[in-house]
C-alpha cells in the first residue's frame, strides 16, 4: 500500500493535463537518477575515503621534510 505521501502525490498529478504529467515524470526520472548518482558517488568515496586520508598525511609529512617540490602545471 502506497504511503500518504506517494498518494497525495498521484492524486496532485492526476489534478494535471496529460502534458504536464509527462512533463512531471520526466523531471522526477532525472530527479531520482541525480540521486541515485550521488548515492553511488557517496558510496565510491566511502570505499576509498582511507586511502585519500592516507595519501594526504603522505603528502603533508613530504612537504613538512622538504622531500617535495613544487608542481609544474605545464608538464601534467
């Protein structure tokens, strides 16, 4: 059974000329695909979140003993 949420929605649309249902699902299709992007993109970063932190301590203690040297734009 439908949430009260979902069925104030579909009797919100059902209000609309058949255009602009059309036009509303394709907008809440993008939505829900946007979303679930950032869902994996969220997931991706959770993956891998220890190894940036990990890369970024590397680097700092680098710089911090002079081991590094400036970055040459031009050669990337």
């Amino acid at each position: 059974m439908p949430s009260t949420a979902i069925t104030t929605i579909i009797k919100m649309v059902e209000s609309l000329p058949d255009e602009l249902q059309e036009q509303l699902v394709e907008y809440v299709r993008a939505y829900i695909a946007e979303i679930e992007e950032e869902k994996r993109w969220d997931q991706s970063f959770k993956q891998t979140k220890n190894n940036l932190v990990a890369a970024a301590r590397k680097a700092k203690e680098e710089i911090a003993a002079g081991l590094s040297a400036p970055m040459d734009y031009e050669q990337l």
